[in-house]
C-alpha cells in the first residue's frame, strides 16, 4: 500500500493545507494542463491533482469535512488516478462559482464593451 493519496481539486487555483506545521499546496484546475484558448478556460472535467501523504490527506480530511469545497464534492481524494479523473466527469456540471465568464456567452444582462467604445 501506497503512502501517498491522490488529492483533486475543482477550485480554480487550488488552495493551502496545512496540519500543525506542514503546509501543502493543492493544485487547482489552472495547474491541470487544460487550459483552453481563446478564452483561457479550462474542460468542466478539469480538476488540479496534487500527490499527498495518506496520514496528511486523513488528519486534514477529518478536520475539515464541514469545509464547504469538501461537502460540495469540489475536494475529493483517491489512490487511484483513474478512479479520480472518473468521479471528475461525473462532476463535471458541479460548479465552485470561480470559474471564468465565456465572453460569448454573456448573461442577457450584460452586454460587451469593445475597447475604446466609452
């Protein structure tokens, strides 16, 4: 068995876990190398993967099931890759609320300003 655990994140930049002294920086959906022009967004299955020690990932995880990107599902961890990538299809319609506007699809609301158009 394995020492480490496979960490996903759906939040854009990822985010900081820290127990007692140890600090590990998750990565977030702008580190998982999917990243896609013109508009710099990234496929709804993205998530950041960051490899983690299993006694970390289990004193961090029992600490902060209440945080709500845990409750939501936009944090969630497994020893195998594929098992990972699998439940991020699954989530792929699940939404942190961070993630970047298509300009082409704007709210009705809101309409573009072209530069120098002011």
């Amino acid at each position: 068995m394995s020492d480490d655990i496979l960490v996903a994140c759906k939040l854009p930049h990822g985010m900081y876990l820290d127990v007692g002294k140890q600090r590990i920086k998750l990565n977030g959906v702008m580190q998982s190398g999917r990243i896609e022009a013109p508009f710099f967004m990234a496929p709804s299955n993205s998530v950041g993967l960051t490899k983690v020690p299993r006694d970390f990932w289990e004193a961090w995880i029992k600490d902060h099931q209440e945080f709500e990107p845990v409750k939501k599902g936009l944090i969630f961890a497994s020893d195998k890759k594929k098992r990972l990538l699998d439940e991020a299809d699954e989530k792929s319609e699940l939404k942190s609320g961070l993630e970047r506007i298509d300009p082409s699809r704007l709210p009705k609301t809101l309409e573009q300003v072209k530069a120098g158009q002011i």
